[in-house]
C-alpha cells in the first residue's frame, strides 16, 4: 500500500486539511485519515485535487490542430470544417493513430486530465474494409492509452448513415461505417481489455448516423452497466434536418424513446428548446459541454443557467483537441455564459458560490458519470487519480485552500499541475510525462508522414 500526505485536499465534502490518502496494488483508494500530521520522509503535497475525466475525445483530430483555421472563398462553418476532417480521416494508418492518441493523452494528463471518453469511429482500412484485427485501430488507442498511463472509456462509434432517413454513406465516410451486429462485435474484441483502468461502451454517433431502431436494438444488447454516448443538436442545420425528418428536435425524437437515463452522455446539446433543457436533466444524463471546440466550430453556446436550474448534470471534454486544458474548458463555458447574457458568476448554486469551484466539482462528478467508472472524487473505493497544484507557482504561493480552484481556473495561462496520479501511479512529475520524450519523438515522426500527403 502506498500512500500521499496532502496538507489540503479537494475532498466530497470541500477542501479538508491535513490528510493522508492511501491506495492499494488494485490503484484504488484505501484508506483516508483525516486530521493526521505528515511523517518525515513522507511524499507530501500542498494542494491535491481529483483528476478530471475527458468526457468526449476523438484522438485523431489532434493532428489536425491548427490545420483548418484558413477562411474559404465562401462561408465557413462545421460543414465544411468536417469535409476537412474526413479527408484527413482517410489517410491515418494503425500505427500513426496511436501516435497520436499517445500525444494527446499525455499533454490531457500534465494539465490534469486522468481519464478520456474515447469516441471512437476510425474502424475501417483505407480502403473501406476491416482490418484482419477488427478492433485493431481501437486496439492502438486503447495500447496509447496504456502508454501514456490515461484510463480510458473506450466507445467504438455506430455509423450507419450520411443523415436523416438511412441516407447511404458517403465514399469519403467508408472508414466509419459500422451497423449493429459489428459493434458488438466490436465489443467482443475488446472484453479482454477491460479491466480497473478501461472501460468498453458504445456511441451511436449521431440521429443523422443511426436511426432510431438500430440505436434500440444496441442498448437491448449492451450490457447494463456501459456508458453510452452520442452527438447531439450540435448544430442548427441538424436541428432543422431532425425536424424535416421527423417533426421532431433531435433531443426531443431521442428522449421520447424513453431509453435516456444515467448511462447517456448527449454531448454538445447546444440548440435546446426549454422542454429539451428540463428534460436532458430529469433523464439523469450528462451533457458533454465541449467549449473549445464548440467555439472553434461555431456551434452556439448551451443553455448552462437552465440546465442547472432544472437540476442537470454536466461534463467537459476536448473533442477536436484544439485544447489539452480542463480549466480552458472550464473557464470558457463560464466566459461563454457571461458573453451571452453581458453578466457575471452564471455557474454558481446556493449551496455553492464560488463559481470556479463550482464547474469543477460538478464537471469531476458528471465526468466520472459519463466514463462507467470509479472516478472523480478522493474517496475510499474510488480510483486513485490525483493531480497536486503547483504550491510554488506564485499563483498559488501562500494562497488560502479556498481561492484555489478559482486561481487556478481564472488567473492566467500557466499550467498549475505539477504532479498527476493515475491508479496511484505518478505519470507526471514536474509537470513532466515520464514517457515524454518517447511520445514526442513518435509523433513528430508520424506527424512529417502526415504532412508529406
């Protein structure tokens, strides 16, 4: 059993002073005393706070970053951003997508990400066919993940469809395709894998890519406990597509199935009417609020004031990976918030006034929801992911335990992390990735391949 003195730790009940975590070979915690005193030789830290969960990721877009900010001859928008994309798509091969993902997971995890959502759709060769190993390019996401020390909710993506009505799969999509009985499949190739530190659900990918009958039919045959996750009411044209289709909004058709419920992550859910809003947040699920991207794509902003009155819970994840950072995440959903409604302190409760402090518990809680594990909070039981703040930084010098959170997600640019936890491992030290070098080297490699194309 190891253990880690903390002189303040971010526990359920608030910041507690003067406690000792303790975790077992298995990577959870064991045991936690409280009002203890630290031993000499003993590793200490000031500030220890949960690891947060990436909700929502598709690893192989972070080669993509920066890429596609040049304006076309017309008006630019997710459209034609995702025609981008799909080109890009089609050229990644098993070996350079877990160059990627290792990248990636391990910049989440020096800026304090422990566990990603990984919604996965890059099933199929170049050609359009499936790999001798089926699961293979999820496989190497799953190996990245294990490189770099990430726990990861791996959701292999139902994609039956170009859009509404089972219209027939674009040529420049053929990498995507699947249908019910391949995810399952899929699933089955990937239960060897499973274990404290991955976790295997499903994502069908959007209304537009699986009708409402293929999405019944793989809930009936997923086991009960695994995440589900699916794009939503990303964008206004799909909204009006839905309805076209339909006669209903997209949250509206999914919710009216009756199947929605603590298992779900409805992710954007940016156009939301308020009977959409009320009713993500009595189903019990998560929306998967990705602020960057949703920004970098114009989507629109989500209806957060609402949704939190109505009682919803929440989440924040990278996707597009145009950032690494759960506070750029956190602090944008908020910035977005004070831009709609010219005010300020929007994410805040009674109970809880302290607006920093606020998006990042309940963010560590609607995380760990949407994964299908044990995760997010500094609790025996629970997984020992854990992210101690730079106590030196001047930032943080000498602040008091209850300014932290806000300090760390509203004043200035610096990454505060010093030290990341996984399963009680330590992978970042310094604010370093003990694997850095390596994972750079391999993705600069894959990155000039990449390029030459």
């Amino acid at each position: 059993m190891s253990s880690l003195f903390a002189h303040h730790a971010l526990l359920p009940q608030g910041w507690t002073s003067n406690v000792r975590l303790h975790w077992n070979t298995s990577g959870e915690l064991s045991q936690i005393e409280l009002d203890t005193s630290a031993q000499i030789h003993e590793n200490q830290a000031q500030f220890v706070v949960p690891g947060m969960t990436n909700l929502h990721s598709h690893a192989f877009q972070r080669a993509m970053a920066g890429m596609t900010e040049m304006a076309g001859e017309g008006k630019d928008s997710f459209w034609t951003w995702r025609d981008l994309m799909y080109r890009y798509a089609l050229h990644i091969k098993p070996e350079q997508i877990q160059a990627i993902a290792a990248q990636l997971y391990a910049e989440c995890l020096r800026h304090g990400y422990t566990a990603v959502c990984e919604f996965h759709y890059l099933h199929r060769d170049q050609d359009g066919s499936f790999y001798a190993r089926p699961a293979e390019m999820a496989e190497r996401v799953i190996a990245a993940a294990e490189q770099t020390g990430m726990g990861i909710s791996m959701l292999p993506v139902l994609y039956s469809y170009a859009d509404f009505g089972e219209q027939a799969l674009r040529h420049d999509q053929r990498r995507f395709s699947t249908n019910v009985a391949e995810i399952m499949h899929l699933l089955e190739a990937l239960e060897g894998k499973r274990n404290a530190q991955v976790e295997v659900g499903v994502a069908p990918h959007s209304l537009r890519a699986a009708s409402i009958s293929q999405i019944r039919e793989l809930v009936a045959a997923l086991p009960a406990s695994r995440p589900i996750h699916i794009h939503i009411a990303e964008q206004q044209k799909e909204v009006d597509a839905c309805i076209a289709y339909s006669g209903k909004r997209p949250v509206e058709l999914l919710l009216d199935t009756g199947m929605v419920d603590e298992r779900w992550c409805l992710v954007h859910a940016t156009h939301l009417n308020k009977a959409e809003v009320q009713g993500i947040a009595t189903s019990t699920a998560v929306a998967g609020i990705c602020t960057t991207t949703e920004g970098n794509l114009g989507d629109g902003f989500f209806d957060l004031p609402d949704y939190l009155a109505a009682g919803g819970r929440f989440g924040v994840g990278s996707d597009s990976h145009v950032s690494q950072s759960p506070v750029e995440e956190l602090r944008w959903l908020e910035y977005g918030q004070r831009l709609r409604l010219q005010g300020r302190n929007i994410a805040s409760m009674p109970g809880q006034r302290k607006v920093g402090d606020f998006l990042y518990q309940a963010a560590l809680q609607g995380g760990a929801q949407a994964s299908g594990r044990k995760l997010g909070q500094l609790s025996v039981g629970y997984r020992a992911d854990m992210v101690v703040l730079d106590d030196q930084h001047p930032n943080l010098a000498g602040i008091d335990s209850a300014d932290v959170l806000n300090t760390w997600i509203f004043a200035g640019n610096d990454n505060l992390v010093r030290d990341v936890y996984v399963g009680g491992q330590k992978i970042v030290q310094a604010g370093q990735h003990k694997n850095q070098t390596e994972i750079q080297l391999s993705y600069v490699k894959c990155m000039q391949q990449l390029r030459q194309l």
